[in-house]
C-alpha cells in the first residue's frame, strides 16, 4: 500500500516508517524538519512543511492509500498556555486533511491520540476505550476533538478511520535532551552526570510501552479490519516513579542523584490502560519487559550524549 505518514521524521513515526519499509510498503513522509538522529532514508518520499501548508498537504495526499497521522504542534504541558493556538494548529489543520482526503479518497486514517491525557483523572483503573473522557489540558481536549471529527467524516463520507491511544513510549532516537519522556530525559540526565528533578513525592503512575511495541500496535491497526474504532495500545501495567528509578539504577549500575520538587497541579497522579481489547481484536500484547526496554533506551542515549 501507500502510505503518508504524517509527523514520520518524530520519534514515533520515524519507527513506524521503519516498519511500514519492512513490511514493504511504499512511503511518504510529510515533516517540519529532517529527522534528528538519521539521515533521509532512501527510498522513502519527503515532504518539508508546516501542518498548516495546506497546498503541500494536499500535494502530499495524492496516490495514498492510507495516511497515519501523527503530528501534534503542542505537548500536555504548555498546551493550555494558548488553547486557541492548539485548537487552530491542531484541529482546524486536522479538517482540512481529512476534506482533502475524502476528496483523494483515502481508504483509512490512523490517527495516533493520547491514553493519558483524553481520560484526566480516572475513577477507575485500568482506563478502558470506554472509561469516562474528562482532559484536564488543551492537548487531551483537542486529541478527542479530532477523533470526534474522524466520527463526523466516517458518518457523512464514509471515511474509515481507527484512532490509538497510545501510553507513555519509550524508547531509541527519543530526544534526552526534550520535553516529554520521563526515561529518555533522566536517562540523558544521568549520561551527563546531572541530577534528576522529579515533581511531587515520584509516586505519579505512568504506563510505558517500548516504542516497537507501539508501533506493531499502530501497525496492525491500520491492516486489520476490527469492529473497534479505538484502541489503547500501552503496556497495560502501571510504574510509579520511583520504580524507573530503581530499574534505572540496576540497568545503569551506578548511583543516581534525584531532587524532588512541588508536585504540579496539571499531573494525573494515577493512570494505566486496559489493552484487552487489542489484545483480542488486533491479537497484539506487548512483548519488552520495561526493563528490557530501559536498557536499550539507555544503549542509545549513551551514544548520542556520552561522544
């Protein structure tokens, strides 16, 4: 198939082209900028824009089978510091792509969402598909906008979509130096010898999922034919994090310097997926123990910050 992959020179979507290539796919990359840690890969297409360029986005549509998107021009952190900024980059961009491509008509729309952020705080645990939607950021608001939209185009066009709601990823060519990413970030903190700043008493729950795990999820998503629109795609455990911590410590094989400071207001304190339904519909279950995956992380970090 064709595929676009939208945001396909970022830490996610450059692993999920990596595994569009192995599958033997024929791909097209629709980016701001050239990927950090790689040259261009040979055989794939590029296109260089902003989101917003709406005559290279149509351009880059032609001939597709499928498009993933995976552009955000937000993080959860300062999403609310300009909503209206989000809203108009992310949703009202998002609506153009998707009229252009039922014009080009696209066979399927992936669209990678949050797992953390559409659901705020959970009242239960684990969040499901089906678990309540209450975001406490512009970011988690604007995600569920957009899969309301592929709603909207699947009722009035037809257009066949599915949405991933992915958990934290981890994992290599994931920027130590960023700002999201708890294990990258303190794996780069401690490759430069630095201290670890950890908000609140390092009890906050997350759910890690090692990026190709992810991407298998994205993956069969997009090729299988489920009657299920929305999947959580996580580890489907939860780690405090403190328990990074530790794991970090014995991967790493040395003493690790962490202050902590005031918890911030915007932090779910508890969350992790339920991944039954993935696992059943898609026949997908994670397979890198975190441990496992911190490792490698770490393997790579070192070879970008410690020359």
């Amino acid at each position: 198939m064709n595929a676009l992959v939208l945001g396909g020179n970022g830490f996610i979507g450059s692993h999920l082209v990596d595994k569009l290539i192995a599958e033997g796919h024929s791909i097209r990359v629709f980016d701001r900028d050239e990927e950090h840690y790689r040259k261009p890969l040979d055989g794939v297409e590029y296109f260089y824009a902003d989101f917003g360029n709406r005559i290279l986005v149509a351009e880059a549509l032609k001939g597709m089978d499928i498009v993933f998107h995976l552009i955000s021009t937000t993080v959860p952190k300062t999403s609310n510091d300009d909503p209206v900024f989000d809203v108009m980059s992310n949703v009202a961009e998002t609506i153009h792509l998707l009229e252009k491509c039922v014009e080009r008509r696209v066979k399927k729309v992936v669209f990678v969402s949050s797992g953390g952020t559409v659901y705020g705080t959970p009242s239960s645990l684990p969040v499901s598909e089906d678990s309540p939607t209450n975001p406490e950021c512009s970011y988690g608001i604007t995600k569920l906008m957009i899969e309301k939209y592929l709603g909207l185009f699947n009722h009035l066009y037809g257009m066949d979509y599915v949405v991933v709601r992915p958990s934290n990823p981890y994992g290599a060519r994931q920027n130590p130096l960023g700002f999201q990413g708890a294990v990258p970030i303190f794996l780069g903190k401690i490759a430069r010898g630095e201290t670890i700043d950890i908000w609140g008493d390092g009890e906050i729950v997350r759910d890690y999922i090692f990026i190709e795990d992810l991407v298998e999820g994205i993956y069969r998503t997009a090729i299988w034919n489920t009657p299920s629109r929305i999947f959580n795609i996580g580890s489907g455990e939860g780690h405090s994090l403190n328990n990074i911590i530790e794991i970090m410590r014995k991967v790493v094989g040395g003493e690790i310097r962490v202050v902590y400071t005031a918890r911030r207001s915007f932090d779910v304190p508890k969350i992790y997926l339920d991944i039954s339904r993935a696992k059943v519909d898609l026949a997908w279950r994670p397979t890198t123990p975190l441990d496992i995956g911190i490792k490698k992380t770490w393997e790579f970090v070192r070879s970008v910050v410690i020359k």
